[in-house]
C-alpha cells in the first residue's frame, strides 16, 4: 500500500483502502414508475437514460418483482437502463445505480487519489457492499436468506430468461426482497417467439446491501 488507511478489526481481519481502491458507489437512487405494458399484458417497464458514467451497473429492490438491464447507446453516447416489474403500469420500483466514484470537492472527509489523480476511496460516497452472487433459472421459486436487520438490492448481471413452447410464453428472471429474504422467479413478458422447444439462460445475481442508502 503506497497510500491509504488500513483499519485493524477485533477479529484480526482488516479494511484497506488505498490506491488501488476503486470500488463503484452509488451514483443515483430513487423509484421508477413503470410507464408501458409488455407484449404480454400485466406485467410492464420504464426505459430511461442518463449521461456521465462509465461502467454502471443497475440494482432493483423493493418487495415487487423486477429486472434491470443496462446498456450502453453509442449513437447518442448515453447509458441506457430498463426496469421490468411483475406488476402492472404504475408500479414503483426502488432502484441504484453504481459507477465509478464520481468526482466531488475535497471540502471534508478521507479521501485517496491514485498516481493519475483518479479518485479511488472517497468517505462521503455511498460504496458497493456485495452479499452474494449466484445463478438462477426463471423455472424455479428461489429464495436466499440473509441478515433480516439489513436492506438488500439485487444486481442482474446477466439477465435471464426462458422461451418456452410448451408454457406459450417467454419469461426473465425477477427479484424480489421481503425483510432479508431474496426470492426469485420467472416474470411472463411475451408469448413463445415461435421456438419450438425451450431456449433459456440462467440469470447471474448480484445481491447488494444497500442499508442506510
């Protein structure tokens, strides 16, 4: 560590932060209001955009089921973000967004620059807490429990899906978080796609602590 702190804990493990720290915070928080039905009625999404990041990343929560995706928009070199909910249009979904620490004058509190002057540790900035990451596939109810006195938000890394003839239907992977539970399960979103078979990709989630954010 050329530059940094290290904090001793009482079990003997350690929390460093030094310049090669560059961990995401949070960048934007608040609810999206679902304003458009998908293909198959009943469940819905909101598309929105923003401008200024880097490499964010797009975490869902709330006790309703829901999706995020991101991507990026080089023709009008924006980020774009979609949420998809289990509920009709109307329903308000509790989501963060996470990138690069975001630059802000050293008026207060520890920050560390790397030898670029990048910022990499910034004490006022709201960071990443990762909880879990795991697989999942939009054919099962799935549920992980984790510390109930904690709030939890749900990163879909690879979003996932299943298009299946047999069901007539096509269906992502949505969250859901009720106390510390995170359960999963497939939302319906269109019909078969004309495949004849079941095409399917398990979905990889990121759970996140966001308490006190």
């Amino acid at each position: 560590m050329t530059i940094g702190f290290q904090v001793l804990l009482a079990d003997g493990t350690t929390v460093q932060a030094d310049d090669t720290y560059r961990n995401l915070s949070v960048r934007e928080q608040g609810s999206a209001t679902t304003t458009n039905l998908t293909a198959a009625g009943g469940t819905s999404f909101i598309v929105f955009y923003r401008t200024g990041l880097t490499m964010p990343l797009l975490a869902v929560g709330g006790t309703g089921y829901a999706t995020g995706q991101v991507w990026y928009d080089a023709a009008n070199a924006r980020w774009g973000f979609m949420i998809t909910s289990g509920g009709g249009v109307g329903t308000s979904v509790p989501f963060y967004i996470f990138d690069v620490p975001y630059d802000s004058d050293p008026g207060f509190g520890l920050q560390v620059f790397n030898a670029a002057g990048q910022k990499t540790f910034d004490i006022m900035q709201k960071y990443m807490r990762v909880n879990d990451f795991y697989s999942v596939s939009a054919a099962v109810l799935a549920t992980r429990n984790y510390d109930p006195s904690r709030v939890y938000a749900c990163i879909h890394m690879i979003v996932g899906f299943r298009i299946s003839a047999q069901a007539g239907n096509t269906q992502l992977v949505a969250s859901r978080v009720s106390g510390g539970s995170v359960t999963t399960t497939g939302i319906i979103v269109d019909g078969p796609q004309g495949i004849p078979t079941i095409n399917e990709a398990l979905a990889v989630i990121l759970v996140v602590d966001v308490t006190y954010y």
